[in-house]
C-alpha cells in the first residue's frame, strides 16, 4: 500500500464526521473534504460521506463518495474505515483509495487490485 494523503478532523462529531487534508499522487494532487451525509441511507450500499475537491478558483466541487466499512482481519478488526471513489470527466479512470485512522489523524492509501497488478 502506498500512503497518498492525510486527513484530519475538523468539526464536533465523530471522527469520521468531517475530515481535511490532501492526497497526492504523480498525476493528481487535491485539497479534500470527506464529509458525513447525515441524511438516512436509502438503501444499505448507499454512500455514507460525500467528498468535496478545491477547484482552481477556491470553490468546493462534489467528486466523489466514500463508504463506511469495518475493518474485518488484522490488528485493528472491528475498527472503522472509508472506501473513497473519486471519479471526474478529466480521469482516465476513477481513483480509489482508503482513509485508515493514525492517532489523531487518517491517512489515505491507495494499493493496486490484485486483478490488475501485472
């Protein structure tokens, strides 16, 4: 796994409420917010968060959504993580990454599917 960003929370809540940070890859580098829907999921595959980049001119654009999953094998089972997609016109293809919590702080890490690895 490669680590492309760090998180950290912002606002009252959960940690998982409200995350900041950036990820950084060769082609892409991003400002970004995860935040919680807070509205009732209609159906059990449903996002949980919404993520937010900073375009060029400051403003927040919807790029993507992210889903809360727990964590099922290792030292941390039964711990909490975000599945993130984000996906543009401008991508080749959608990026996803996961946002595990460190401390005080998330990182987000990318790792190749094992079907696509050469």
């Amino acid at each position: 796994m490669s680590k492309i960003g760090t998180l950290k929370p912002t606002g009252p809540g959960d940690f998982w409420s409200d995350l900041r940070g950036s990820i950084r890859t060769l082609a892409f580098k991003a400002i970004i917010r995860i935040a919680a829907t807070n509205e009732p999921q209609p159906h059990t595959d449903a996002p949980t968060h919404r993520v937010y980049v900073q375009d060029p001119d400051g403003e927040q654009m919807d790029l993507g959504s992210a889903w809360s999953r727990t964590i099922n094998r290792g030292p941390n089972t039964g711990g909490t993580f975000l599945s993130v997609t984000l996906d543009d016109p401008s991508f080749p293809h959608p990026i996803n990454f996961a946002v595990f919590k460190d401390g005080e702080a998330a990182n987000a890490v990318w790792r190749r599917r094992q079907d696509q690895a050469a």
